[in-house]
C-alpha cells in the first residue's frame, strides 16, 4: 500500500484539487446526501460500505458494497448515497 502522501498525489494527479484525508471513528453513518461535484475516496485503513439509496431498481436501491484498504471508490456529483464505517473506523484520502 502506497503512503498518505503517494495517495493524496495519485488522487491530485487524478486531476482533483481539493484533496485531503479523513478519518471517521468506528460505526460512524452518512445518511443519504450529495455533492455537488465528482468525489473520489481511496481507503487507507480500515472499510466503508455504501449505497445508492435511489439508483436502480427496487432490489438494486438497498444494495450496499463494502470497500477495503487500497480500493477507489468514486461518487458522481449530485449522486445521493449513504455510508457506514467498518467496526475499526477508516481513513481515506478524499479528492473534491
């Protein structure tokens, strides 16, 4: 796994220019929301799940995916989505 800043420099590189990183504690919820532009997340530590509340299809809306250390995950801007954080928290690098 690359270093903070290799993950942050990949992520400006990826043509973002607000990037920084987070952390959330553990268990911690994102009730569905949007952005207004594209984000990215690229885990460092631990997991996050999400979903896409309104995508889709009945069965698809409730359909959730876990993420681990090392995974991209990419969010369209004013694409609604919710989040819940892994039993050890998690850090990412996030790309605005």
């Amino acid at each position: 796994m690359k270093s903070q800043q290799e993950v942050e420099a990949d992520v400006r590189s990826w043509g973002f220019s607000h990037v920084f990183t987070w952390s959330d504690a553990p268990n911690a919820y994102y009730p569905p929301h949007s952005h207004a532009g594209l984000t990215t997340h690229v885990i460092l530590r631990g997991q996050l799940t999400i979903a896409y509340p309104q995508d889709g299809d009945e069965e698809q809306r409730g359909k959730k995916t876990t993420h681990g250390v090392g995974e991209r995950i990419d969010v369209d801007a004013g694409r609604v989505h919710e989040v819940w954080i892994g039993s050890e928290g998690c850090t990412y690098v996030i790309g605005e």
